[in-house]
C-alpha cells in the first residue's frame, strides 16, 4: 500500500464534548483505493471520528486533510459536495415520505445547486445511473415503494445505495449490516467487495463474520484511542485487542 | 393510453374536476355566489401558496397573512392615494412607497414587497438554523406584530377602519374602471389556474423533490451535498410573492382591506383550509379552502336568519366541524385519498413482485 497516494489523513485528532474526551490524539492514513475496515467497542469513538471527517462535528484539536486540501472546519454539504465525500448513517437514514426512487435520484451528483435543480432535465444518461444502482442494490422492483414501507435491510441497502449514486471519492459506511439478517449481511458484504478498488471505503462495522469476509486492513479503536492497526490476521492475534474486543465474539 | 391513465394520481382528476366546476360555475349562479366565489379562489392561491410551505417543505408558518396582507396593503394604499380617498393627511408617499403612486407600480409593488419581507425573514430564520416549533412561533409572532403594525400607521391605512377600494381590474385603481363580478371572476380563475401550473411543474421538477427532502431529513440532505437553507429560502420568497398576489385579488373582490387580512385570524385560518384539505398534493389545499369557505358562508346566513343574537354561534358550529374531521381524517380529505390510493398501488406491485418469485429484479 506504500506506494499509492494518501486519500484521507488525520493528525493528532481530538475532540472533547463538554469535558468527555470522544477522541484522543489519533493518527490515521487511508490510502486511494483502499478498504478499510474500523472496528471497536461500543462508545470506542468510532462514529464520532466519522463525524469529524464528514464535517458533522468540528474537533477541538488536530487536522484532516483529504486528497491534499485541509478540510478540518469546511461544512457538511462542502465536504460532500466539493471533497465528494459520501457517508452512510448508523441506522438507515433515508427521505421516509418519498419513493425508492425520488431517494436515489436526489442523491445522484452534479445537481446540488439551486439553479441548477430548477432547470434540471432527467436526461437518459441520468434515468440509466439511476436505473443500475436500483437493481445493484436490488431494489428496481421496489422503485415506486415509500422508503418507509421498505424492510430494515432493504432501508440499509437504499442508504448504501444513495451512497453510490453521490459517486464520492471517499465512501463511509457506519454499520451498513445492522439489523440484517445473515443472507442480507452476506449480501451487503458481496456489494461492497464489488466496489473494492473503485473506490476508497471505510466501514466500521460490529458483526465479526462480515469483517472476515470483507476486511484485509483493519483499524482497532478503544476508548477514543487508536489501539491497534494492521491486517486482519495479525490484530486478530494482538493481544491487547483479544482483551478489549474479540473476546466478546 | 389506458396503462398511462391509470399512473395519473387520483388527486389529479379531482383538480380537473374542480377547475371544470370553477370554470361554469358563474354560468349558472347568481352574482352573490359569483363575487363569494371569487374571493374563495383568491384564497385558493393563499392556501396553494401556504402548501408550498408547509406541505411540501414542512416549513409550518403560523404567520403567512404577513405576506398576503403585505399584498393586499400595497394595493389598498395605492388605490386611497391615487383616488384621494378623505382621510389622506399626507401629499406624497414616503420614498419607498413611490412606485405606488402609478397602477402598474402598484401591482409590481404587491408582488415583490411580499418577496422581500419572506426574503428578509427567511434570512434570519434560515441562515439562524431556526427549524420546527419555533420557526412556527416567530411567524406566528410576526402576525401579531403585523396586525398592531398596520393599526398603528393609520396615516397610510387608515388604522383599524382599514381602506375602502372602489376600482376592480387587476391594474387600475380608479374607480371608473370597474369590472362587473362576473368578469373579474374570470381574471381570478385564470390566476388561480397560472399559480396552480406554476406549482405543479416546481413540485414536478427536482428543486420539488429536494424540499420535499428538506420535509424528510433536513440534515441528512446536507451529507448529500446540498444547503438546505438556499432551498428554503427560495420556496420562501416564492410563497411570499404568490400569497403577495393573492392579497391583491382578494382585496379587489371584496373591495376592501382591513387589518383582519395581515393578522393571527387568516393566519389560522389559511393552516385550517390546509390540514382540513390534505397537505402536501396542491388538490388539499383547493378542496380544504373551497369546503370551509362555502361552509362558513353558508353558517353564517343560517345562524344570521334564525335570530340576530345567534348569528355569531356560526363560528363555534365551524369549530366544531374542524375538530371532528381533523380527529377522524388527521391526513385530510384529499391526503386520506392520496394516501389509501397509494397503499392499494403498493398492495399490488408486492404481489407482482412475489410472483416473479423472489426480490430479485432485474427487469
């Protein structure tokens, strides 16, 4: 991996909510094209640090730089829309009252613009994108259906989905398998292996078979602190995360 | 053909319907109905310009008569001025009033005056991050405010006697110039049917799907890329001038404006038309208005006949009637329709699915 380019980089990170510390001094590199996997007990800082990096939260020290630019205080609509960094939430986070459909299609990039939305035509180029992430994440079928009418899976699927159609350099996935069934996992899994090399992923995830399956490089985080990095076979065997995490498996 | 009619939403005929019955209505009614109906149209508007708002938006101001009223006023001090009504005190309108002084001004005046005040205060609330309960609550405030406002400059509107308004087309304001009822009806039909395309295509085209987004999950949107304040504050302005718009048609119907028009009373009673009718589907807001301004006139001639002491009882029964359907119909007429029509469509595409056997699509 040494020889690819940097994507992500945080220095020093910390953040502090009214005297609790969330993140203490991590440092961390994510190259291009890389699949990186965060793993960590719960309350271990893991989506406070995705708050950080999508600009949900501002940090009361350290830096992050992404694809060479410092976007340590830019907003959450810039870093995603300037930096094309895509997140999914903790928990499907999706338009409830609109369809499949309408859902992708407002995440579909190059018309976050006021202006630009008002004079927007559907061109067939657009109608086809929209069409093949509906039936990557096996929902056509579903298109016409309320979001809210979906199954938790299925939520969880158009999220990931919505993630895709943003095109985004960077994708952030927060526990993209909760509350799926098995298959479902195993389903997910198979999508986002897909995507390996196109782009650069990190998820944090908490199901231990889905980490298998998909992980190579494996970042461990404990009480807001970076624990332990590298790939998966060798943390598996480190001692300090056997104690803190894997235990528990 | 009968595949595409069958897509067509069934809220969607019902304003077919209803623009067909607008549009014969004053064939065969008499001239009272006919100038009751003009001024239900006028609002109409208001409530179209409201759904925008709240429906689509979920943006629930309390305070929308601000911007009709700021309409209606524009208009309503024209007219005294240009027809030198009696109790004119002044000899020239304030600098910032000076467009009134011609009857096109007026009307420009009417529109963009209301565009700047939803600008001003959607500045403030949007750019504040003011959101739900409280964004409510300051336009609610901001009626009130209003209403004492108009009251208190009575050297332009004449305090709470407000302005008599003797012209009726949509441009001049003298008083020779006067359209029977029956013709201005149509002039009102044509700006309810205008403003009703209007917000049909806005709604249709994607700036509708991203405040419908807004409604949804504001925040989540901004991890999508966008800012959802330049969205409200657009649909804001826009709602803003349609209300603006229907201030001025509705003053011209019914000849007058007083304060009532700018304060809390049409402010709650625009938010009823619209829940009574169904949010977010333009249909809601028509029906919702048409229903409950034909009921309260209708009430009101009732309770007038049977003795004069009853007579201000109408509202309690009107009350009465509100709070029975919003209990029962929480979505509305046309929202329980939309809705339950959705529901069977949904009923069948999952059938269809199951039998193409299994949630795999690739069709």
């Amino acid at each position: 991996m040494a020889d690819s380019k940097v994507l992500l980089e945080v220095r020093k990170l910390s953040v502090e909510f009214s005297g609790f510390q969330a993140l203490t001094d991590v440092n961390m590199k994510i190259y291009e094209g890389e699949l990186r996997v965060i793993i960590g007990p719960n309350g271990a800082g893991k989506t406070t640090f995705m708050d950080l990096v999508t600009g949900k939260t501002t940090p009361t020290a350290g830096r992050i730089y992404f694809d060479g630019a410092d976007i340590t205080k830019k907003s959450a609509s810039e870093i995603a829309k300037k930096y094309k960094i895509g997140r999914k939430f903790q928990g499907p986070n999706v338009f409830d009252n609109m369809t499949v459909k309408e859902n992708v299609e407002i995440a579909t990039e190059g018309y976050e613009g006021l202006f630009r939305s008002i004079f927007f035509r559907k061109t067939d180029a657009f109608k086809e994108r929209v069409n093949q992430i509906l039936r990557e994440i096996e929902l056509y079928d579903y298109r016409h259906f309320m979001a809210c009418d979906l199954s938790h899976g299925q939520r969880q699927w158009l999220e990931i989905g919505m993630v895709f159609a943003q095109n985004p350099k960077l994708i952030i996935l927060d526990e993209p398998t909760a509350g799926m069934t098995a298959e479902e996992t195993f389903k997910t899994g198979e999508m986002i292996k897909k995507l390996k090399g196109e782009h650069t992923i990190i998820v944090v995830e908490h199901d231990m078979d889905f980490v298998r399956q998909v992980a190579e490089f494996v970042t461990v985080f404990n009480y807001g602190r970076l624990l332990a990095e590298g790939p998966l076979e060798e943390v598996q065997k480190n001692p300090e995360v056997i104690a803190v995490y894997l235990k528990e498996d | 053909m009968r595949e595409r009619l069958k897509k067509i939403p069934v809220n969607k005929y019902i304003d077919l319907a209803l623009f067909l019955f607008l549009v014969t209505f004053p064939l065969y009614q008499k001239t009272y109905w006919i100038y009751v109906m003009s001024g239900i149209m006028a609002y109409m508007i208001f409530a179209l310009s409201l759904d925008l708002l709240w429906g689509y938006t979920g943006l629930m101001s309390m305070g929308h008569s601000v911007l009709f009223g700021a309409g209606g006023y524009m208009v309503g001090i024209s007219c005294a001025y240009l027809s030198e009504a009696s109790w004119i005190k002044y000899d020239r309108l304030p600098w910032f009033l000076t467009p009134l002084s011609s009857e096109i001004g007026a009307f420009i005046m009417a529109l963009v005056v209301p565009g700047i005040i939803a600008l001003f205060i959607g500045l403030f609330m949007f750019s504040g991050k003011i959101r739900g309960v409280f964004f409510s609550l300051i336009t609610l405030a901001l009626a009130g405010i209003a209403e004492l406002f108009v009251i208190n400059q009575s050297t332009y509107t004449h305090g709470d006697s407000g302005i008599t308004i003797t012209s009726r087309t949509v441009l001049s304001n003298s008083a020779d110039k006067r359209m029977t009822d029956f013709g201005f009806y149509f002039v009102v039909f044509a700006f309810l049917l205008a403003a009703y395309l209007l917000c049909v295509l806005l709604m249709k085209s994607r700036t509708g799907k991203v405040l419908k987004a807004v409604r949804e999950n504001e925040s989540r949107l901004q991890f999508l890329g966008y800012k959802p304040a330049s969205f409200k504050l657009f649909i804001f302005v826009v709602s803003g001038m349609m209300a603006g718009l229907s201030g001025v048609l509705f003053v011209r119907v019914q000849g007058s404006i007083n304060y009532t028009a700018i304060g809390i009373n049409l402010a709650t009673l625009v938010l009823v038309w619209v829940a009574v009718g169904g949010r977010g589907n333009l249909t809601g807001a028509m029906v919702g208005t048409i229903l409950l301004q034909v009921a309260e006139t209708i009430l009101n001639s009732t309770f007038s006949n049977i003795s004069a002491d009853f007579a201000q009882y109408w509202k309690l029964a009107l009350g009465v009637i509100i709070l029975i359907i919003v209990f029962f119909i929480p979505k509305g007429f046309v929202g329980t329709l939309v809705e339950a029509e959705q529901r069977r469509k949904d009923r069948n595409r999952k059938e269809r699915i199951l039998r193409k056997g299994g949630v795999n699509g690739n069709g």
